[in-house]
C-alpha cells in the first residue's frame, strides 16, 4: 500500500544521532550548523561525493560538536564546506520566510530587470534594462526596456560597488541613465528614482498575445517565471490562444530563472497534450532517499487539469522556444521534457544548463527538515535558517539529462543593445527570427548583431532564490 507523507522516518539521519532538541548534546552556538549538516547528509544529491557529509565521518558525538564549533559563520560553512565542488545552484538564506516568499513570486522589488555589462577593461559597469513588471513602481516611472544606466545616487558603477548599489539594504536609488551612440556609452542627464516595495508580486505572464504571420495564428507568449500561484492565469491565457485559433507557439523564456517542476508539466501539456499515459521526467535522487520512493512518485506524466480545471491545450507537433543563457531549470525542463514528442526549435543562446531540482529545507527534524506551512510553529526558534539545495535530477522519458553545460540552440542569435526592441512586436529581432521559420521572408529584418547583450550578472541572480526549480508535492514513500 502507498502512503503519503511529508516526512522520512525511517531514515538514519547521523549515526550517532546527534540532535538539537532537549538532550541538549549540541551547542547552542552551532545550532544553524548542527542543521545544515544533518539536513544535507540526508537530502543533498551529491551527498556520497562530499567527504564532510559521509556517514562515518565522524566517530564519536564530541568530535562532531568540535568540527561544527570550528565553523562561526554559518553561510561560509554551508557554501564552502557542504557543497560539492561542481554545484553551482544550491543556496541557502538566512531568514526561511523570505526564502519561502520568493518561491511564490514574492519579494522586494522596484520592478526593474536587468543586465550589467563591463565598459571595456576599466572596471566600470553599465546596466541595461530588459523589462519592467507591470504594476510596480518602476512602471510608474520614465524607465523602459532598452533603456542604459551607469551610476547609482551619482556614484559610477563598478565591479567592486555595484552589489551594494544596486542590491543593499537601500530601498530607494536613484539611476543615472545612459546613451549608446557608435557601441560608446556615454552618460545623459537623464535621472530615475526608483523605490523597492514589500511583498511585491510578478505576474510571470508578461505578453501573450496571437500574432497573424500571412494567415497563420501564432501564439506568443513571454513567461518569466514558473509561479505555481499563476497556473490558472497561464491556463486562461492557452484558453485564449484557442479561441484565436492559434496553430503555432513561440514560448519565450529568455529570461526565465525557473521555478515550480509541477508548473512546467503543466506548461508542457499545455503546449503538447494531455495523454496521462506519457511522461514527461523522472527523477533521480541520492541513493537515500531514492530507495524510499514509489516509481509513481519519481515519475511525472503529462497532466489533463492543473487541479481546478482542465488543461488548455494547442496539441502541437512543434514549438519555438526563445531560450538564452539565462534560461534555467525549469526553463530547460519544459524543452528537455518535451523533446521526445514534438520538434522543439530552440532559439537563442546555450541555456545556464541546469537541470537539478531543490526542495526547501528548514530546522524542522520531526518532518525531516522538509518545510511545511502546516508545521510552522515546530521549527526551531533558535534557527531561523532555510536551505534550498538541489537534491535530484530529472531526466525525459529518453531517459536523457546530460545537459549540465546547457542546451545548445538550432537557431544562434544573441540580443542586440542598439536594438532590444519591443518584447511581443514582430520587430523585436529574436521573436521575428521565430516567426521567420514559420514564414520566411515575413519580417524582412537584418539580424545582424551589433553589439551583443553580454551580462556578466543579472538583476534576477540577486534575488533570494535565483535560478530554481522546486518540487511542490507530497512525498511517496513505499510501505
């Protein structure tokens, strides 16, 4: 019989089952560490290829204690002691609400994404604005994608300030903003006073409209995030593609960081179908806890509803997906996931090349340390720590996952700075390269690149949970 739990109790969480609870055999001052390292000994996919998390590590409970004593901060011990050497995803926060509010679209935000590029050799940075959020501050303001700065509260940009410029405790800064003649960019007199709001929500649904190319409906959607909160929005906006008869998609994701593996599922039927007898990933966990899960459960199929209603579906045999190199996680999973039944032409750039998902993590040992809202007031009060770690990998029903080092595209095309264009236009040069596969000679462009939109970093990467994807359900166990 199945059974489903949020919790693992029968796994050995130590061996010398240390705790932090009332024996009191762990110091007060190594709490945060006593967690981090009991809950990544369990969950972490590459918990065997890390000597620091091997279950025989440690022989005795007293050297335990002095190992996590000789850690102060708990932040450089989980990033420079905990991981393994090739994980360039798993992060940790140390207030767990926030961390668990950015996985829902919430954060603090003046509602501006960006770029930053370096101006030559010198050390100095510019930024360059890809969208705006609607409904934020930043949309009430003279500010527009295409738009270049260089200064922040009259200081000049640098490698060495620009983190805490642009993303310090400062709620409200100004922008001095910039113009790009001749690939120069030289500075305007042109100002920008922008305010970071609380709890600020994005719509990850920021264009869908239905184009018509020479008498095809082509579908556009740009969809930034995968927000499980908006799967009803995303499904209304495929109820709206079919009422227009749309017959072709182009999903961009070029900026999307990921997010919910559910979401993408939904997303991917969406696009493909929704035969509940074909699957779109499975998952492949440390050797732990993968002997603890039901083949139901490390399998997901194609869905026919999101849960409240029944999915929209295009039912195509092809899809363009805009995809650069930031486009991660859950990004490269609807392509990765997709690919073994519809031609999938991926526009663009090499993605980031993550494809680990990360549950969240929080000092909470009677539900082994997996977060839940509904156990809110049995966290340990003394920790308000909260991990995001990447604990599986998902592979397509080709059985393929290897694309660590992205997913290269059919059709190479980078962004232009001297013409970004305007996102969901004909003329916006990547979606008319699309829209040229679908009706050659349609958009009578030049795509010629100029000056490539080479960010060495990126407004989103700043944010509490960066590129994610996260599972949402309930763990199965076999009994």
């Amino acid at each position: 019989m199945k059974k489903y739990f949020f919790l693992f109790l029968g796994l050995s969480l130590f061996v010398l089952s240390c705790s932090n609870d009332d024996d009191g055999n762990v110091p007060v001052s190594t709490v945060t560490q006593d967690f981090m390292w009991r809950a990544m000994n369990q969950w972490y996919f590459w918990q065997a290829d890390v000597a620091d998390l091997a279950d025989d590590r440690f022989s005795t409970e007293a050297e335990y204690n002095s190992y996590l004593q000789s850690y102060t901060d708990p932040e450089s011990f989980f990033l420079e002691t905990l991981l393994f050497e090739e994980d360039r995803f798993s992060f940790e926060n140390e207030n767990y609400e926030e961390l668990v509010s950015s996985l829902s679209g919430i954060s603090q935000s003046n509602g501006v994404e960006f770029g930053l590029g370096l101006i030559g050799d010198t050390g100095n940075v510019f930024g360059f604005v890809q969208y705006i959020w609607p409904d934020s501050d930043a949309s009430t303001k003279n500010i527009s994608r295409g738009e270049f700065f260089t200064r922040v509260d009259g200081v000049q940009l640098t490698t060495g300030n620009y983190r805490e410029l642009l993303f310090g405790d400062n709620s409200t800064y100004t922008l001095g903003m910039a113009t790009i003649t001749d690939n120069t960019i030289s500075d305007s007199a042109k100002e920008v006073t922008l305010t970071k709001v609380q709890n600020q929500v994005e719509d990850p649904i920021l264009v869908a409209k239905t184009l018509d190319v020479n008498g095809t409906k082509v579908a556009y959607l740009m969809y930034n995030r995968f927000l499980s909160s908006f799967n009803e929005d995303l499904n209304d906006a495929f109820a709206t593609f079919k009422a227009e008869g749309a017959t072709e998609l182009v999903l961009d994701v070029r900026y999307n960081p990921g997010g919910s593996v559910n979401t993408s599922r939904l997303l991917a039927s969406m696009i493909y179908g929704t035969n509940t007898s074909d699957v779109y990933i499975k998952q492949r966990w440390n050797n732990k806890i993968q002997a603890q899960l039901s083949d139901d459960f490390l399998t997901d199929y194609f869905a026919n509803s999101t849960g409240s209603s029944p999915i929209n579906t295009l039912n195509l045999s092809r899809v363009f997906v805009i995809a650069t190199e930031s486009s991660a996680s859950a990004s490269e999973l609807v392509m990765n996931g997709l690919a073994p039944y519809i031609d999938v032409i991926h526009i663009g750039e090499t993605t980031s090349g993550k494809n680990e998902f990360s549950i969240t993590l929080v000092d909470d040992p009677g539900n082994s340390f997996v977060y839940n809202s509904d156990r809110e007031g049995n966290i340990n009060p003394q920790n308000s720590w909260g991990l995001q770690p990447l604990v599986g990998r998902n592979e397509n029903a080709d059985g393929f996952s290897d694309y660590t080092s992205g997913l290269v595209p059919d059709i190479a095309i980078s962004e232009d700075l001297t013409n970004l264009g305007t996102l969901g236009e004909v003329s916006e040069p990547l979606l008319a390269r699309a829209l040229e596969e679908i009706a050659p000679g349609v958009t009578k462009i030049d795509f010629t690149v100029e000056m490539p939109a080479d960010a060495f970093t990126t407004s989103r990467i700043h944010t509490p949970v960066r590129d994610h994807m996260y599972l949402e359900k309930p763990l199965q166990l076999n009994k």
